[in-house]
C-alpha cells in the first residue's frame, strides 16, 4: 500500500458536494484529512491518501477532472 500526501483546492461549486466520500468509494483509497479551511467561496483541504499507487493516480485524475486543483506534497 503506498501513501501520498496532496493539497486540494476545491471550487465554490463543489463545496456542498460529497467528493470525498466518493472518493473513497469509487477508488479504493483511504483519506485522511490532516488539515482544512472551508468557507462559502472556497475549500482547501491538506488530504493524506493511502491505496495502491494505480488507485491513487486514478482518485487525483478524477479529483482534477471535478475541477479540483490538486498539488502532490509527497509520495
């Protein structure tokens, strides 16, 4: 099982949206959210993500193809 650690930047459209938890569902990974700051505007959240690195790589295309920006931290 391999971790990597990201930053996401969510847009006002998404906020309300359940994105993580299907996250979650759709690819197999394990989320862990070590820091975040939401308001009406915007939501950035600093997410820890643990799967294989193929589930990975599929959850943080899917996140990018939502419009969420997402910056690799590490792993």
């Amino acid at each position: 099982m391999a971790t990597t650690k990201v930053f996401l930047t969510f847009p006002q459209r998404l906020i309300k949206d359940p994105v993580l938890f299907d996250l979650v569902r759709r690819f197999d990974v394990e989320t862990n959210i070590r820091g975040a700051s939401v308001t009406d505007e915007i939501a950035l959240v600093a997410l820890q993500m643990d799967g294989t690195d193929s589930a990975l790589a599929a959850a943080a295309e899917h996140l990018k193809s939502l419009g969420v920006q997402v910056e690799v931290l590490e792993g």
